[in-house]
C-alpha cells in the first residue's frame, strides 16, 4: 500500500515541495498526502506498540458496548473532549 501511494505521489512530489499545490482544486493529492503521511506512522518501530494497544482499547470499547438485533454497537452518537457528536 505504501508503494502505491508513493508512486501516486511521485508525480507531484515537484508541486507538492515547492508549494505550488491548490490543495482545494486538488483534493485527490490531499487524500493521498494524508495517506501517505499515515502509512508512514504507522509503520514507524516506535509507533507499532501504541497502534496496537489502541486497537485493544477501541475491540474492548466495540465488545461492552450494547448491541442492537443485530449485534452492532447501539449508541445514538460519541462524546469527544466533553461534547456530544451524533
């Protein structure tokens, strides 16, 4: 996945460093920025143990919570930093 997003990048990587990037016109070199970026934290040795016990956390979280008829999450919408999301 990261090759690919690399060799997407790769033909605007000369926009992308010299600031030349409408990044509103161009949400597509966005996306794949952003993509990239992410990969390559992931990835990082240093970062691995945390992604890991964020995915605990998050399967915990997905397991207590209450289910409906079909066995999803039954929640109406998710607190963050104290306000309410729906």
């Amino acid at each position: 996945m990261l090759a690919e997003v690399d060799g997407f990048l790769s033909k605007f990587w000369p926009r992308i460093a010299t600031g030349l990037v409408d990044w509103d016109t161009h949400q597509g070199i966005r996306r794949g920025l952003a993509w990239f970026m992410g990969l390559l934290l992931a990835r990082h040795p240093d970062n691995f143990e945390t992604a890991q016990a964020m995915h605990e956390q998050m399967l915990h979280l997905y397991e207590s919570a209450p289910k409906d008829e079909v066995g999803r999450p039954k929640v109406s919408g998710f607190e963050i930093k104290g306000s309410f999301m729906n």
